[in-house]
C-alpha cells in the first residue's frame, strides 16, 4: 500500500473515531474528564505551556468559549502581478482577478474535537483561457484521555498551474488549517516540505502529522510523533524532482518550573526520490531544548544537536553536521511578534533532490484604531544541494544553491461584522548560482511583485451542537 493509502485510512480511522466518541457523549453537559493525576490542571499538559518535545505552541492568545460551528468566508479581488506567467526573467505586467472561498468546521466534545477546512478558488487574467486555480483541504483531529491526548494533522493542496497566483498578497480568507496554519513545531523543517513556485507545472503537496503526548507524572511528558510529506509535479520534463519525506520523532520533556522546559529529542528521516535520481537520505538527529514561557506575553524555544546524514545516490556518503532552531513569540500591549531561524536537511524543494536549508522568517501584527489591521512578514532561506554531482532528474541541472526572499503586509479595514476591505503587497524572488532551465526558459531569477485590492465576507458562524 502507497504512503498516501496509509495516511488516507489514518484519516479516516481518526474520523470515525471522533464520530464514534461524539454518538457516544452527543449530551453537552456531560461532566468533563477527571483531571490527570487528581490535579485541577496537569501542567505538562497545559496548553499555555506544552510538552516542548512535542508540536503544539505556547498559546498567546486570550482563551474563549469553546463552540462549535461553521463559518464560510468569500474574498473577491484584483490585483496587479508583474509576473503572471511566473516564469525566470518574467517582466510583463497583467491584471488578475481572484475569487476565493473558504469553508470552515469546528466540533467539540468532551474529550475530542475535529477541525476541518475547505479552500478553493480561481484567478482570471488578461491572456485568452487565462485560468489559474487552487485546491485545499485541512484536517486537525483531537482526542484526549486521563494523561495524554493524540492529535492528527494533515494539509493537502493540487495546484493545476503549479502557482498560489495573485491571492497570496491579500492572504487567504477562512482560519488558514488548509494551508497549514496550526502544524506545529517540532523538529526544525518537519513541517516544511517547500515547494517553491517557479513556473506552471501542476503539483499536488501533502503533509500528514500524528502527534501523541503522554504524561508520566503532573512535570513530564513522553511524545512521540510520526509525519509524511510529499511532492509530486506532473507533466514534468525533468525539471523539478518528486521526493518524499518521513520522519518519526520522540522525545522527553521535563516542567522545571513555572516558566522553563527542558527536552530531549531523537529522530529518523528518510528522503525518498525516484530510482534515477539515485535513491535516498538517511537523517539521524539528536537535539536538546531549552524553552521559556510567560503565559499570554512571551515563548522562546532554543534547540540545537547534531545530524548524521547518509546519501544513497549509488554509494554511501555519510556527513556529521549540526541541525538547530531559536523561535520568539512576544505579545505587546498592541503588537505581535514571531521571529525564527532554522537549519536543517530538507528534500529540496524539487529544485534538489536534497539540500541543506537556512530559513529566517519575521512576522509583525497589530492593530490600527479600532477598524484597521496591519500584519507584515518577511523570511530569507539558503538552501544547498545534498549531491556531490548533478544527476539527471534530480532537479534542475547545474545549480548547486537556490536563495529564496519575500516580504509583504496587509492591511485591513473592518467594515461591520462580516465584511473586510483589504490592501496587500507582496514582493517574491527565487535565485539560483547559475543559469538553469524550468518550463521552457532559461534564467537565473524568478521575481514576482503583486499588489491586491480585495474585499472579503466573513457571516458570524453559525453554531453546531
């Protein structure tokens, strides 16, 4: 059975699971669980402090009433794109036309909660037959008992023209699950499968998590996570590598006190390409963590260890190097902040089939008066080739490094209750070191600039019970 069968039945096992434990608690005033170890609240599963070896974040936001609901939201908008063929050395400007849709569904019940999203939408532009589409769903399924909860997440997106098109300026309506908003943390790049976008080869990406924690006493936790992603690019000349990634992570966490963490993780990757481009990676990590957390204002996780990676492209090629991350969240008065680094192996982006990645990331919110929002972000990532030669079909021939950079903000102005006005900007380069071919042109740049006027209908959510 394939990697995407196995995930499929996970997903469905989980749902009929859920389902199966709501016919059996559908009364809403059934009592809640009893608290672990017959305490009012464990603390290493506190959801403002979390085991640090597992996925979920410190959360920095005011807690709310849990309800259940859905909540469909609709973005029409035009932007202009400097780019819209997408393509290396692309210049020529055109005006594109988006439409969006998102449909959204959360449930709760005592002790398992389901989230599920639906993206979807076109863009029209000046060309003759100029359609570009995009297609996504998202999962996040909860269940808890006594001492420990198992949670699954999963984002999958088919994009026919390989792009994001023009809507990316103006961010996406809906709560984000499908586009992998909520993945996690983790194992630095675990959820990063980055599929760069340079040109109009269709694609389909997946990333699959299941994430169980497991408390031994009221200050530590065992977690164990196993997680699959993939690419696949279709009518395909060679340009772009298909690759698959697996890993399976576990780890320890210890509570020190109130405020700091302490954990050690180990874990397995496995890269996987197609049998021409030579095979596979083996990826050994081991890294120890260190997290700091002020609930409602702040949390740093520092973490850094060792990785042992082992080429299969024919023969082994086995290399020691070091695999890390530092990640702030602060909440001011007024403003958020998130800032990150990582270095880690990743598969490649289909550029390579494996790379070493760098990626710094930054990203700013805050509100304006009462009406308007502003959230702005930025990132840089370096990434270079795992092989030692270039082997036909494993990406693009020649190029030993690609550099990728973007910024971008938004703007909103709420209108009401169920209706926003919004103007973006977003600004996109991939770099590679030397010239190289990617659907049918030649180059070394590929630079998008977009500007989106937009204006999005978010209705109050209907409740569910």
């Amino acid at each position: 059975m394939s990697s995407l069968g196995r995930i499929g039945w996970g997903v469905l096992f989980l749902s009929i699971s859920l389902c199966a434990g709501a016919g059996a608690q559908d009364n809403p005033q059934a009592p809640t669980p009893v608290p672990a170890f017959g305490q009012a609240n464990t603390p290493i599963l506190n959801p403002e402090n979390p085991p640090l070896s597992g996925l979920d974040e410190p959360s920095l936001e005011l807690k709310t009433a849990s309800r259940s609901f859905i909540s469909p939201a609709l973005q029409v908008g035009e932007s202009a794109d400097s780019n819209p063929s997408n393509s290396l050395n692309g210049s020529r400007a055109e005006a594109v036309s988006h439409v969006l849709g998102a449909f959204d569904l959360q449930k709760f019940w005592p002790r398992s909660d389901l989230f599920l999203e639906y993206l979807g939408g076109a863009a029209f532009g000046d060309s003759p037959y100029y359609v570009r589409q995009v297609e996504a769903v998202g999962l996040e399924g909860v269940t808890r008992w006594r001492t420990g909860r198992l949670t699954l997440r999963d984002s999958a997106s088919y994009l026919p023209d390989g792009s994001l098109f023009a809507a990316t300026a103006g961010g996406f309506p809906g709560f984000g699950i499908a586009m992998g908003a909520g993945m996690g943390v983790g194992l630095p790049g675990i959820y990063h499968l980055a599929v760069t976008s340079v040109g109009t080869i269709p694609r389909f990406s997946n990333t699959g998590i299941l994430d169980m924690v497991q408390a031994i006493t009221p200050r530590s936790a065992f977690t164990l996570v196993g997680a699959f992603s993939n690419a696949r690019f279709y009518h395909n000349t060679d340009d772009l590598a298909n690759g698959d990634e697996t890993t399976v992570e576990g780890g320890y966490s210890h509570l020190v006190s109130r405020h700091d963490q302490v954990a050690a993780v180990f874990a397995f990757q496995l890269f996987r390409f197609p049998v021409n481009t030579g095979g596979e990676i083996y990826n050994y990590v081991f890294n120890v963590r260190w997290s700091h957390t002020i609930n409602g204002r702040m949390s740093f996780i520092g973490e850094v260890g060792p990785q042992y990676t082992d080429l299969q492209f024919g023969i082994s090629s086995p290399n020691l190097s070091v695999a890390g991350r530092a990640a702030l969240r602060y909440r001011f008065q007024h403003t958020s902040l998130t800032a990150s680094y990582e270095k880690y192996t990743a598969e490649g982006g289909g550029f390579f089939a494996g790379s070493e990645r760098q990626v710094a990331e930054v990203t700013l919110r805050r509100p304006l008066g009462r009406t308007y929002e502003v959230s702005a972000e930025a990132g840089y990532a370096h990434n270079h080739r795992l092989q030692a030669a270039v082997i036909p079909g494993a990406g693009v021939g020649g190029a030993n490094v690609y550099n990728e950079g973007y910024a971008g903000a938004i703007l909103r102005k709420h209108l009401g209750r169920a209706f926003d006005a919004i103007a973006g900007y977003r600004f996109a380069e991939v770099a590679f070191d030397v010239p190289v071919t990617l659907g049918g042109t030649k180059g070394k740049i590929n630079q998008r600039q977009i500007g989106t006027i937009a204006l999005e209908w978010h209705p109050k959510p209907t409740r569910i019970e």
